[in-house]
C-alpha cells in the first residue's frame, strides 16, 4: 500500500531535515543527498536514523532517475 499524500507532504529526512524521495517500487523513503534509505512497511515510514541503510550507485542512479518517485514535503 502506497503512502497517503498528505503524510508525504509532512515527511523529512530526521537528520538533515530535508525533502526525501519516496521510491513506491522500493517501497522506501529515499535521502539522495546522504545516500541512504528509510524503510515504509506496512504503510508506516520507519525514519529511524539507526534503521537506516546505505544505498548503492546503481540504486541511487535508478532511484533519482524513477520518474514514479515522489518528493516529500511541501511544494
């Protein structure tokens, strides 16, 4: 199940207070900027910085390339 739109319009990135990319096939909530990953289970975004996990090139490249992700916060 994908996260509802208003929840994204409220989400950041709990370190560096930013927009995150939400990458629905990954069903992650992505940080380009630090390279790593937040996982959305059960349509519950885990931003907990110790569950965080480090991104690959290839996913990064494919990531911030999907044109499906969504840009959190507000536009």
């Amino acid at each position: 199940m994908a996260l509802d739109g208003f929840l994204l319009a409220l989400l950041e990135d709990p370190v560096d207070h930013e927009e995150l990319l939400y990458v629905a096939s990954a069903n992650v909530l992505y940080n380009p900027r630090r390279r790593v990953a937040y996982e959305v289970r059960d349509s519950i975004a885990v931003l907990l910085p110790d569950e965080c996990r480090a991104v690959s090139d290839v996913d990064h490249d494919a990531w911030v390339n999907d044109p499906q992700a969504v840009r959190t916060g507000r536009p």
